[in-house]
C-alpha cells in the first residue's frame, strides 16, 4: 500500500552542512511527533526540543508540524531542522524508516503528492524544478513566475474561453433538432480569431524562453588552429563569466555554461571545419555543421598564421573575429580583433556578448520554455484554426474546439500526465 505509505527524506543538502532539514509526508507524520514529543507541537510554528525516538537521543533542534491540508504535499507533513551531522542525519533517517507505515522517499516524491492531492499542476511543478536547477538571475526569474502559477493562470484563461465557444456551438446544435438553428452571435468568431492571434503570440515567445531556461548558444567556429579552444578557455577564465557547470565534452564538441550579467551563455568550441577525407574528422565537422545551425550567435574565427575558408551558413547572427592579433592582422573584413596571449579584446567580447545576451531576452521572461508547452500551443493553434474555418459545421467545429481545449489541459497536467511525471521526477532531487 504505498499511497497510505508515510515518506521520509534529507531534503536539504548534502551532510555535513549547518543545518539539516528532515522531512516527513503522511499519515504517520503526528504519531511519529507525538512519539518524539510525548504531544503534537502548535500547527506551524517552530518549536525547539530534544529530538529522539525509541529511546534514543539524536540531537536538539527545531520541530515544525503542517497538518493536511495546508502543507507542501496536502497530506500531514512535519520537518526536523537538526545539525547538518552524517551521524545524525543517518540514525535519525534510519531510525524513522523502521517504524511501521515509514519509508524512504524516492526522487521527486514529495512533489508528485502535492500534485496529486492538486497543490501544483504540471506547469507548477515544471517550474519548481526548474527553479531548484536555475543558476543564472534569469533563470531563477522564469521559473519562479512558472512555479507561481503565472502559466497556468494563463492557460486557464484561453481554456475557459474555449470552453465558453463550444458552448455556444453546442447549445446550438441542441436547437438544430428543433428546426429553429440560430446564428452564432456576431462577436463568435471574432473573440475567436482574438484567442488565435493571442495563441499566436505565445508560441513566438517559445524560442526567448528556451534561450533563458537552456542558455543561449555561442559557436566558436573556423578552420582549424584559429584559436577556438584557446578562446573558449579565456573567456571561460575571466571573471566576468562565472562557470555555471563543469564542462562537458562529447567526441567533437565542448561546452562551458556561463553566467554573463544574469544570463545563461554556452560556449561551444568545435571540431575546425575544412573538407576532409578522414571519417572520424569528417564527423566531427558535420556536427560543427549542426551546432552552428542551431547556435543562436555564431563567433566565424580567422587568425593570420591560417589559411582562411569560407563561414559556414548559419541563420544566426556571425561575428567575425580576428584571433591572434598578436601576430597581426587577418586579411579581410573583421568586427572585433582578439589575442589571448596579450589578452586584447576579450573584455570587449565579453561585454558584447553579455549586451546580445541581454537584448535577446529583454523584457518580461517568457512563461512558455519547453518542448512541451511549444507542441501544446501549437496543436491548440491548429485545433483553433480548423475550428474557425469550420463554422459553418457545428459539429466539426465544436469537436476541433474540445481538441484545443485537450492540449492545454494535457500542458497543465490534467490529462495523460504520468508518462511527463516519471520523466519529470526522475531529475528531481531526493527529498523534493
Ligand atoms: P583551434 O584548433 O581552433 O581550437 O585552435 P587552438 O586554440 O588549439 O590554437 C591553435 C594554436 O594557436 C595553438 O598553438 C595556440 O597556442 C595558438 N594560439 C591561440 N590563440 C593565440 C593567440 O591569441 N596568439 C597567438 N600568437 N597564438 C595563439
């Protein structure tokens, strides 16, 4: 029976730290505070008390109890701030685990109650776990709005208009059995090429929000020996840019995540491009290929000691830089002139990049991030759009419109939402 079950995990970091907070979700959340405190403490308020159980003492801390509904999960929830101790931590984890009706919690269980007992919808709980993951100032801005329900307050709001449309459609389809089929009012169609255009709107702030939420992708690019990963580790370096992760490097590519002025930035140095009879390279220089057609700026390298090629396409926004001024001038037309010997230029670059940075994700932070809330916009725009040119059918119509209102309730979890859950809380932390 493991709904019935009680959950019990470290949801604070990793030990040892200061403090240590232990929580607990459940039914056997009181009995355990009633065993530890001999009575339950004031509802949300911390109370300072030996903390034990069976006999033994763990530690002294801080005890607060959040009886259902009103708590994170929606079920009777308690929290143990202890010392941030390995020993503590484990005899006391170990300790409450072995009472019957106790577990461990797995990854993301305390989240998927509170959506479960409706504390958060899917939209809420994306946003919670975006913001336990945000590093940069506009991350954290995003989703906090997410988590706080400013998404589904909107999708809400489309909903209920479309539900109101097919009312009306349907209410006419009632009164066609009765020979007395009346006009749709005047405004119908009307309020509903608004809907569309406001749909519209939204799905063009996908693309803002996916720069902010997954960072906004640089390619370092040129032939080879320009002085790319030269380039990515100076600016890598610099304190102007803070490493937001460790690198990773798959075969052909590296990537450093920075936080510039608030902004997500990745730094993406690949393999040289040149025409090549090497398979291994060869593939290497198609994936280059591939990032810089999916790079939102792509910075073309030429340095004087190397042969220059042509830029590759890109649909992005190429700044040509000249590398290694050190030892001269580039031939050709260049923006910007950079060493990383002498050091020339990069600060520049650096406050170019945060300023591209910056003007691509001015403004309010775009609600709509994901794959998820692009293919959902957009299969309600369809929906909408087969709608509005169907009027003439009240039945195809109203039938389009109850498509359209399924995709934002599959978007705010009210359908089809365990195959997003598992996916979703499998990246989510222990105690979360
Ligand atoms: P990549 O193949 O494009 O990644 O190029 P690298 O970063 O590996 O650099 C190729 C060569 O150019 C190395 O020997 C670097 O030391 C040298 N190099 C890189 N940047 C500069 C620079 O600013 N000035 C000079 N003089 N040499 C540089």
């Amino acid at each position: 029976m493991r709904d019935g079950d009680t959950i019990v995990a470290l949801s604070s970091g990793s030990v040892p730290s200061g403090v240590a907070v232990i929580r607990l979700s459940g039914p056997a959340s009181g009995p355990v505070l009633e065993a530890m405190l001999g009575a339950l403490p004031q509802p949300r308020r911390l109370l300072l008390a030996e903390i034990g159980l069976d006999g033994r003492l763990f530690d002294r801390g801080l005890v607060a109890w959040f009886p259902g509904p009103h708590s994170f999960t929606g079920e009777d929830c308690a929290e143990l701030q202890v010392h941030g101790s390995p020993a503590v931590v484990r005899g006391l984890l170990r300790a409450l685990a072995a009472r019957p009706g106790l577990r461990l919690a797995e990854a993301g269980e305390f989240t998927r109650r509170a959506f479960e007992n409706g504390k958060l919808d899917l939209t809420e709980v994306e946003g919670l776990g975006d913001l336990i993951e945000a590093e940069t100032e506009a991350q954290r801005r995003q989703a906090f709005a997410r988590m706080s329900g400013h998404l589904s307050a909107q999708l809400e709001s489309w909903r209920e208009s479309l539900l109101d449309a097919r009312a009306e459609i349907e209410a006419q389809l009632d009164f066609s059995d009765e020979g007395d089929v009346g006009e749709l009012p005047a405004h119908f169609a009307g309020s509903l090429r608004l809907l569309l255009r406001e749909l519209e709107g939204a799905i063009d702030t996908v693309g803002r929000g996916r720069i902010i939420r997954e960072g906004l992708r640089v390619a370092l690019a040129g032939p080879p020996n320009v002085g790319k990963s030269s380039l990515l580790n100076a600016l890598a370096k610099s304190d102007v840019a803070i490493v937001t992760d460790e690198p990773g490097t798959t075969r052909d590519v590296r990537e450093v995540a920075v936080d510039l002025g608030g902004q997500l930035v990745i730094l993406v140095d690949m393999a040289g491009l040149r025409d090549t009879d090497s398979k291994a390279e060869a593939e290497g220089v198609r994936r280059a290929r591939a990032e810089i057609a999916q790079a939102d700026l792509v910075l073309w390298l030429r340095a004087p000691d190397v042969p220059d090629v042509r830029p590759e396409a890109a649909a992005a926004p190429v700044w040509r830089l000249a590398t290694k001024a050190d030892l001269g001038a580039a031939a050709g037309g260049v923006d910007m002139a950079i060493s990383t010997h002498s050091g020339q230029g990069l600060a520049e670059l650096l406050e170019r990049l945060a300023g591209f940075a910056a003007a691509t994700t001015a403004g309010q932070a775009p609600l709509l991030s994901r794959e998820r809330d692009l293919a959902a916009l957009q299969a309600a725009q369809g929906s909408l759009g087969e709608a509005l040119g169907r009027l003439d059918d009240p039945e195809i119509a109203a039938e389009a419109l109850r498509r359209a209102t399924h995709a934002l309730e599959r978007l705010l979890g009210r359908m089809d939402a365990e195959a997003v859950l598992d996916r979703l809380f499998s990246a989510f932390c222990i105690g979360k």
